[in-house]
C-alpha cells in the first residue's frame, strides 16, 4: 500500500511492483513499464503475427487489432506496429519511443504520458485520443506517401488526424506535424518549441500565440 506517495517523474523502469498497490500514488511523468513477463500471452501473439503481416506485405500473418485493450504502462519501443487498429485502448504511460505507427488507428485512446519520443506516426488517426503530458519530441506526425500496389507513389497524401486530441502540456518540441488536422485540438500548455505545424488545419484549435511564435507555422 503507497497511498499518498509522491513518485512524480520518478524512473521506476524495471522495478517489481508486482502486488503494490499504487492507486493513490501520484505517478504523473514517472518511467514505470511493465516486464515483458507480465506482457499477456495473446498480446505477444497478436504482435507477432502483426510483425509477419508488415514484412510479408498482408501475404501471411494478421493485422493487429487490439480495441480497447488494456496496454497501459507497457513497452512497444522500436516496434512495428504500422497499421494496427488501438483505438479505445489504454495506452497510458507506455513506451512507444521509436516505434512505427504509419496509418495506424489510435483515435479514441487514453495516452497520457505515454513516451512516443522520435516516434514515426505519418498518417495516423489520433481522433479525440488523451495524449496530455505525453512527450513526442522529434516525432514524425506528418502526412504518408500513398503507394499503390506495386508500392509506387500515387502522388497522393495522407494528413495524420488529430482533431480533437487533448495535448495539454505535451512535449511536442521539433515534432513534425506538417499538414496535420488538429481542428478542436487542446494544446493548452504543451512545449512547441521548433514545431513544425506548417499546413496545419487549426480551426478552432485551443492554443497561445506565445506558443505559436516559437513553432514553425505558414506565417514564417
């Protein structure tokens, strides 16, 4: 029992916490992933054979789809996980720093905190998502190159959706979100020091032009 305890942005990684209860501890920005042995076996699955369908181009293996799934604090850092179907899942405090979202399906989920640091997340869909205090620094959130099937470009872009994602104080410092729908987005508060928001839709997007004069917009 840790009722009251103070771990704020505490590096609890690896650490056993098996059988504590942490329900009244304050864990905001703490680095508490879970084992990959505490990982449920049907997740590892479905992980696998999302990895064969990437390489094998939808020949073999299955698309993940993990709807409403509790993936809360887990680690997915450098994973593959270009076009899987999240959305409404739990995906708070996770790691997915580094990891490949290309046109994935997170609208809907609870992200706070979740650590998508240099993440590449082209032409997702992050619809009404919780991302608050998340940190995306240096993630790509910019539109995808459509190929056909031969895998050529089409000359058609995919804008990353994030209209009406909660942003608030999210670190999106040098985060590329060039072209990106962030109609209704909450961005009170968050870091956008170097942002790229070029081509952005900001209609009715909640956020201060002292945090705009330090990002890059269509004005520069």
């Amino acid at each position: 029992l840790m009722d009251n305890t103070v771990l704020k942005h505490a590096n609890l990684n690896g650490a056993n916490v098996k059988n504590c209860d942490l329900g009244a501890a304050n864990l905001t920005g703490a680095n508490m992933t879970r084992d990959e042995d505490d990982v449920p076996q049907e997740i590892r699955d479905v992980l696998n054979q999302h990895y064969v369908w990437v390489r094998e181009d939808g020949g073999r293996g299955e698309r993940a789809i993990l709807v409403n799934a509790d993936l809360n604090h887990m680690d997915f850092a450098g994973v593959n996980l270009s076009g899987a179907d999240l959305h409404g899942s739990n995906l708070e405090g996770a790691n997915l720093s580094e990891t490949l979202l290309v046109m994935s399906d997170l609208s809907g989920t609870n992200m706070k905190g979740a650590n998508l640091t240099e993440a590449v997340l082209e032409g997702i869909n992050f619809g009404n998502a919780n991302l608050e205090e998340a940190n995306l620094t240096k993630a790509r959130i910019c539109p995808v190159d459509l190929k056909d099937q031969k895998g050529n470009p089409t000359g058609r872009m995919w804008p990353a959706n994030l209209s009406g994602v909660k942003l608030k104080s999210a670190q999106l410092s040098n985060a590329d979100l060039r072209g990106a729908n962030l109609s209704s987005a909450d961005l009170s508060g968050a870091d956008l020091t170097g942002t790229d928001l070029t081509g952005c839709n900001m209609t009715d997007t909640i956020v201060e032009m002292k945090q705009l004069d330090i990002a890059k917009t269509d004005g520069d």
